[in-house]
C-alpha cells in the first residue's frame, strides 16, 4: 500500500471507530447497558488499531511531521483505554442494577459525561455594546468590516443595485492583544445582530465526534436567532492545515465548511468571523472566495493610538498629578493594546498599596493618586508581549496572500 492508500485506511478505521463510540453512548442513553459495553469494547479495539495504523504512517512520513504523529498516536491509545473503562463501567452497572443495588451508573461512564459537557458548552448570546468608535485607529479595518460586511447586510438593497453581494465571513488576524476580539464585538453591535463569541479550543472536546458535535450546536443555536454573529477566537487551534495527522481536523474542517457554505437562510443573516494570531497555520480551504473571503489585518497600535490608549486608561484612574502620556505613548512602541492597558492596571497598584497602608495606620485622610513614578515603576515591569519575528512572520504571509497593508 503506498502512503495515501494506507492514509485512507487509517481514516477509515477512525471513522468505524468514531461511529462505534457515538454508537455505545446512544445505547447507554437508551438503558441498553450490555449493547453499550459490547460497542465500547469493539470501541476501544478499533481506536488501538487506529493507533497502531497511525505508528506505521509515521514510518513513512516527514521526520519533521513525527512529533504531531506522534501526539496523535497517544492520544488515540488514551482514547482507547478509555473506552475499556466505560465498557467496564458499563457492564458493573449492569450488575449493579440486576442485583437491585441502587446508584445505577457509574459517574464514570459517558452517557452522563458528555451530556453534562453538552449542557457546559451551551452557545449563548451577548448583546455587546461596543461602538466602533471607541476603537481607536485601525481605520482600514472598519473600513474594511463596514464596507464588505456590515454595510451588505444592512443596506442588502443598495448592494444589490450595484450587483455587489455578501462574500461571506471574515477573517480578523494580527498579533495577540490587539483588538480583534474588540472588533468582533463592534461588528455584533453596529450590525445589531445576536453575538456568538466561542473559543476554538473549547470546540474541540475530550471526545472524538465532539467537535462536530458542537459544531453543528452553534449553528444551530446561531440560527434561531434571525441575525447574528458567530465569532470563532482562536481558530487557530481548530481550523489547521488538514494533513493525515491532525485526526480531529479532517473531520471537523468539512463539518465546519459544510456550516459556513450552508448558512445563507430564507430570513435573517449570519456572519461568520473568524480570530487568529497565526493567519499562516488556517487550513487554505477557509480562505477561498466564498468562506472567510474578507481578510482583515488589526496590527500592533501606532502611537497615535497607543497615545489614546494610554489617556482613556489613565483618565479613568484617580490621578490629580499631569501625567506624561505623550512620552509613555513614544516609550511603548511594539506594546500591543492589551499590554498598554496591562502597563496602566500595574502602575495602579502602588497607589492602591499606599491607601491601604494609610488606612492600615489609622491615617486621617487615605485618599491615594496615580502618579507619573508610579508608571514609571510599572513600566520597568511590563514589557512587550509580541515579538518583531512574529509580526514579520505575519507580514510575509500577507505578502503571499497578496493582502496590501502600510504600516504606519
Ligand atoms: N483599537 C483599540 N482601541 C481601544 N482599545 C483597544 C483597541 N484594541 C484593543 N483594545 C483593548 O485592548 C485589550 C485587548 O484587545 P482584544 O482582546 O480585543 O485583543 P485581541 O486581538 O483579541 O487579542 P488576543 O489575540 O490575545 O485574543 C482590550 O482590553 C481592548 O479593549
Ligand atoms: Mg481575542
């Protein structure tokens, strides 16, 4: 068998495995305790074939790739084992009930497991309230978000006189803390649409089959709500490149796609946005025409906006001293947003220690300020968080994709 005839076999096991699995737990949902441990059982044994099945593509493959391989085999085998508990558990609780003990299941057995992780990854709604203007700068972007996916949807008519169409969700990336989320969330309130925030890592569940699972939950949940906004943060970690390692993406990759092609409804809208700080890790299916067709690039702040940042942070604290924003502004250059709010939340320890202290000795008055030494204290503390390698890498990949950006 050469590699993709062997690649195909693997996933085929995977798959009996999977079915097998999600099998056993119906039956246990139906009371059929021995129809559960016999499919856990046949479970387990497949997962383990799958495992050894996996060890072989490995030989096979990229030494560069065995790490991920080998991730892969392990968590299969622990899949594995943990089937040949829940068929134990399965086949105790089945004696337990026969000799008339109370107690029924075991907590150990799935049934009641993923149904409470069910229950725990239950999407719901926010309202947000922010504005696009309290974003500060990143003009091209809301430009951007306005003119190819607010706009289109709220002005669908307009669009349509000028045969302009909704090119379906966005894709917001860019170094970590500096405002993609923020923006995804002024994209939920201009557009007035129910908004559906969901980490990527926690769609991918303890249980194979999960993934899709919750997948297929969100939609579901999105789309009784006439609009709304379904945000993916940190995609990352769900939607990387499908390759014969990575078990969990090959199935949940198509069960995402098929959602997204699928979202256009007789009433009503859907907005996909999908977060990332590695654009470059996406599997290129998400990024074709039609998917996450608009690429929306939130840099680093330049100093204008670090200087807004800096002054809405500091004005909100106690502080009677003038403070020097303009030369903390200059000083933070490479500070995303969320080390610039970070930076002024430390320095407001040291007032925060003096008040208590005063009101510790009995002091008259206790009032304490922010002072210019206190962020100065803090700056000596808080440093970058992103490195200039990241923000090259995140340049060359724009370069490649053909996304124009000026920095500032
Ligand atoms: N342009 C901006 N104007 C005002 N505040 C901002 C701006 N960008 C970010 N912030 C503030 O900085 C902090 C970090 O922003 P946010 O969480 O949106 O970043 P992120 O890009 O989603 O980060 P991560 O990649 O870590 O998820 C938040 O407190 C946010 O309110
Ligand atoms: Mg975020």
């Amino acid at each position: 068998m050469n590699f993709d005839e062997k690649m195909q076999n693997y996933l085929d096991i995977l798959k009996s495995a999977t079915e097998t699995d999600e099998a056993a737990c119906a039956e246990l949902r139906a009371g059929r305790r021995q129809g559960a441990k016999e499919k856990f059982s046949r479970a387990s044994a497949l997962y383990a074939r799958a495992a050894s099945e996996l060890l072989e593509l490995m030989d096979m493959a990229d030494p560069s790739e065995w790490a991920e391989y080998q991730k892969s085999v392990e968590r299969l085998i622990a899949v594995s084992e943990q089937m040949k508990g829940y068929a134990e558990a399965a086949g105790d609780a089945e004696k337990g009930t026969k000799a008339g003990e109370a107690g029924g299941a075991p907590k150990t057995v799935p049934g009641n497991d993923s149904e409470d992780e069910e229950a725990a990854f239950a999407p719901v709604a926010e309202k947000p309230k922010t504005t696009m203007d309290q974003i500060f700068g990143l003009e091209d972007a809301k430009q951007i978000v306005m003119d190819e996916i607010i706009n289109p949807l709220l002005y669908e008519d307009v669009y349509r006189r000028y045969k302009l169409e909704n090119q379906g969700g966005l894709l917001l990336f860019g170094p970590p803390g500096g405002g993609k989320t923020m923006m995804a969330r002024a994209i939920a309130a201009e557009s007035g649409y129910a908004f559906y925030p969901v980490r990527c890592s926690d769609i991918v569940g303890r249980y194979f089959g999960d993934a899709e699972k919750r997948v297929r939950a969100l939609f579901d949940a999105a789309r009784k709500d006439k609009n709304a906004v379904v945000f993916l943060d940190e995609a990352e970690a769900l939607a990387s490149r499908r390759g014969g390692h990575s078990t969990v993406m090959n199935r949940l990759v198509p069960e995402l796609l098929s959602q997204m092609d699928g979202f256009e409804k007789a009433e009503g809208h859907l907005i996909v946005i999908f977060a990332t700080n590695r654009p470059y890790d996406l599997d290129p299916a998400f990024l074709r025409p039609g998917r996450l067709a608009t690429h929306c690039y939130i840099p680093l702040p330049d100093y204008r906006v670090r200087f807004e940042l800096l002054k809405k942070q500091i004005e909100a604290r106690p502080c009677r001293e003038e403070i020097d924003i303009a030369g903390f502004a200059k000083r933070t250059e490479r500070y995303s947003c969320a080390d610039l709010v970070n930076l002024v939340a430390k320095g407001c320890h040291h007032p925060i220690h003096r008040e208590i202290a005063a009101r510790k000795s009995g002091a008259e008055s206790t009032d304490s300020f922010l002072t210019q030494a206190d962020l100065e204290r803090a700056f000596q503390t808080v440093h970058p968080s992103v490195e200039t390698e990241e923000i090259r890498r995140l340049e060359k990949w724009m370069a490649q994709m053909g996304i124009h950006y000026k920095a500032a």
